[in-house]
C-alpha cells in the first residue's frame, strides 16, 4: 500500500478467528488495523472513535448486521466500506451497493484478490469525501452569495448605495468586525 501513513483499518467479523486472520494479513502487508468488532454496533463505534480510511465489514452478525452498520459508517462518512462475506447473492450485493459500500469480496479469498479490492475501496471512498466537500463548498458560496446579494439590495433600497458601494460596505465591516462576509449580511437583513 501506498501513502504518507499506512492505511488505517477496521475490521468488522464475528468470527474471532477469521478476524484474527484477517488482521495479521492486512499487519503483514503494511496496513495499520485501528480496531477490531464483532459486530455492527462495535464497528460503528470504532469507526466514530478512530477515523479509519477503511472498515472491512461482514454482513452477517450479531447485533446491527453489517449492511446497516456500513450503511451508517458511510452516511456518517467516517471511512470507506469493504464488504468481505460469504453471501453473495444479488440482493446481498444489491444492498451493500445502496449502502454505499465501496467494494464486495466474496470468500474464500486470496490475499492478492484483498489488497487490491483494498486499494480501490480506499481511493473511491477519498474521492467520494473529497466530491461530498466540494458540493458542500458550492453550495455554502451559493447561500453566501444569496445573502450578500439581498444584503447590498437591502442597502440600496434603505441608504441610496449603489451596488458597488453596497458590496465595499459589507465588505469592509467584515474586516473591521472580523466576521464572515455571510455573517454580516446576515445582520444586516435582520436589522
């Protein structure tokens, strides 16, 4: 694996011994497992409390079944998902897909089918989080540019400003003030 740090791992499976298995193997090649559960609600847990780049989840176990722990880890974006099970029927793919899963390996697995299901699980769930900021940037300029611009109508209307001379006063009370330029039209909408 490639990378400043090792990829970070969780490792969700029921039985202790496959989970054992698992952990030397992804040790041996370099990967740093954070924790290991037994369950969904433990996997969950581990993944909130230490941001792994990836949680390798099984579906079926105890307590929350892994499909909905995987579901809650992605909507939460803590990490990528990996679903390693045994089941590989459709509708168990069809799910883990819905769930956000980032991969689906089916075992008995080989290590050279693992490492790199590993690789593309972590390099799409960077790009995933990485495309999520973005939207959220956009849409957090959007609603700023929406406030700024009723804030300079507001000014126009109310003080005889022009446009320009709007934006130069909200501009420059949001440094005088230290506050974000939203903040202040804000304010200035409220007042």
């Amino acid at each position: 694996m490639s990378g400043a740090r090792p990829t970070r791992v969780v490792v969700a499976e029921d039985e202790a011994i496959i989970r054992l298995d698992l952990k030397e193997m992804l040790e041996e090649e370099g990967l740093d497992v954070v924790g290991e559960a037994g369950d969904g609600d433990a996997a969950l847990r581990l993944a909130r409390d230490h941001s792994p780049d990836l949680v390798i989840m099984d579906i079926k176990m105890p307590g929350m079944d892994g499909l909905s722990a995987a579901e809650r880890i992605v909507d939460e974006e803590l990490a990528a998902v990996l679903i390693l099970t045994a089941f590989s029927q459709d509708a168990l793919v069809k799910r883990a897909a819905e769930a956000g899963a980032m991969g689906y390996l089916v075992k008995p697995f080989q290590k050279s089918d693992l490492l790199p299901a590993i690789e593309v699980a972590v390099a799409r769930g960077a790009q995933l989080a990485a495309l999520k900021r973005e939207a959220r940037d956009a849409a957090e300029r959007l609603a700023t540019r929406k406030v700024v611009d009723r804030a300079k109508g507001r000014l126009m209307d109310r003080d005889g400003m022009t446009e320009a001379d709007a934006f130069r006063h909200l501009q420059k009370r949001a440094m005088d003030e230290r506050r974000s330029l939203k903040a202040v039209a804000e304010e200035v909408l409220g007042g």
